[in-house]
C-alpha cells in the first residue's frame, strides 16, 4: 500500500480516466480524477498531488500545457502522459520538458506500475 502517495489523474475521455483511475488504485495508491487540466489546478487537492498521469491531447488545455503551468506556479510533481494518438514529435517534447514515461493507449498496468515507481523514486525511464 503506498498511503503516503497521492496521484492525480487528468484526462477529458471519462471512460480512460475510469479506467486509468481503477488501475492506479489497484496498486494501493489514493487517487483524485479530474476531467480537465482546469479542474486540477483549481483543486485544493493539487498541494497534496505527489504524481500527476496526464492525458497529452485534451480540449482545453493540453497535457504539455498542464506540465508548464505546474512548472509556472512552482509544482515539481512528476508527470507521465498517456496518449492515443502517439507522435514522435510531442513524446520528445514532452520528455525535454520533464514527463517521467509517455505511454501510448492502451498500456499495461505493468508498465504504468514501473512508470509510477520511477517517477515516486525521482528516477526517469523514459518508457
């Protein structure tokens, strides 16, 4: 059980934000799911955030603005993206700035587990 551990899940699909939410709980970790970067920066539970797992492509703002508006506001959480549409150019950029893994939908929790045990231990896979 990692009590200690809360991560935060952002994703606007609410059936990958289900799923992906059910999934990190099963690894024994509290999880809050918002459906919009907004949301999650606007919650008071962003201060008790530890790893954020974020969709890149959403409506408003995308993953990779979600990460810089952290960065702006002083959060150094790590971030893993999850993506569907998987573009060689964004997973780079998502990496030069800071994102822990990117991985491309659908993914297996083994490698999401990997992934949050990186980013919890300040490592960085880059899967």
């Amino acid at each position: 059980m990692h009590e200690a551990s809360v991560i935060s899940i952002v994703d606007d699909d609410e059936w990958s934000r289900i799923g992906i939410t059910k999934l990190v709980r099963s690894f024994g970790f509290a999880v809050h799911d918002f459906p919009s970067a907004d949301a999650l920066l606007n919650s008071p539970l962003l201060a008790r955030t530890e790893c954020v797992i974020s969709d890149i492509q959403m409506a408003a703002l995308s993953g990779i603005q979600l990460l810089d508006e952290l960065r702006t506001r002083g959060h150094n959480m790590p971030i893993i993206f999850v993506t569907a549409f998987p573009n060689e150019g964004v997973r780079a950029q998502a990496l030069l700035r800071g994102a822990i893994c990117v991985l491309t939908k659908p993914f297996d929790g083994e490698t999401l587990e990997l992934c949050l045990a990186a980013a919890l231990k300040g490592d960085d896979r880059s899967a």
